[in-house]
C-alpha cells in the first residue's frame, strides 16, 4: 500500500504501442478517469503541462511520472500503471523515450510527495526496475508494486 492506495489489477495495463505522447498520458491515465480518482479536466491538465513545460514528467531513463495541480480535478489518491512494448517519444531527445508510464492522482501536496517518495524508492532498486521492464503480466507488476 502507497500513501494508503492499495494497487489492484484494475489499475494495470500493458500496450504493444500508442499513437502519441498525448494518447499515451490519456490512456495510462484511464483506470484513474474511469473508477472516479480523477476527472477529464485532470487528463487534460497533464497535457497541457506537458505542451507548456517540456518533458519534465520523464523522471528518468524510459519512466514518466504523469500528474497534474490537484485542483485540476484529483479526487482521490491513486496511481495506474501502463507498460509500453514500444517506446513513446515525449521530445526528439533519445532520455525522453518513455515505456513505462505512472499516472498520478494526488489529492493534496503531502500525498504527492509521499506517492513519489515510495514509487521513486521502488523505481530505483536495481532489481525491481529491472522486474518492471521485464514484466510481461499484471500479477508480476503486482508483486513489484505491493
């Protein structure tokens, strides 16, 4: 459990490849919108972001951490996971190729940081991150992320 979220399958997805960086923000984003953790307004404010600051979601090689204000529209606190076979470009530089995406829903600022806290710890395990690239199931995202 990360900052009281429990992860379940729902909120996992593996795609062979999308069409943008904006379908892929959309579609990782998916589970989020559709069990009421955020709303569209959250969706398109990740984009938006993204259009005005640059790639900043891409926190390190192949990983972008999606999120937006809280008051964009985040309801609850949550996060999905999407796991790209094909990478997807945020820029032309090659550090901005992203496969792995987590969509963040941060209800407040402490959250925020306590979301990012635990997924960065995870992410930055050697052996997990190599786990996640090499997951090929929901189950096995799950035993990474639990």
């Amino acid at each position: 459990m990360i900052a009281g979220f429990e992860l379940t399958r729902e909120f996992i997805q593996f795609e062979n490849e999308v069409e943008s960086w904006e379908d892929a923000i959309v579609k990782s984003s998916k589970p989020l919108l559709e069990k009421g953790y955020i709303e569209q307004t959250y969706v398109d404010a990740m984009i938006d972001s993204v259009k005005e600051y640059g790639p900043y979601i891409v926190i390190a090689p192949n990983i972008a951490m999606p999120h937006a204000r809280p008051e964009a529209g985040s309801k609850k606190v949550g996060f999905s996971i999407m796991k790209l076979e094909k990478p997807v470009a945020f820029s032309e530089e090659e550090d901005h190729k992203v496969q792995l995406l987590i969509a963040l829903s941060c209800a407040d600022a402490s959250t925020h940081i306590e979301i990012l806290q635990a997924l960065v710890t995870i992410l930055s395990d050697e052996e997990k991150n190599k786990m996640v690239f090499e997951a090929k199931t929901v189950e096995e995202m799950l035993n990474i992320f639990a």
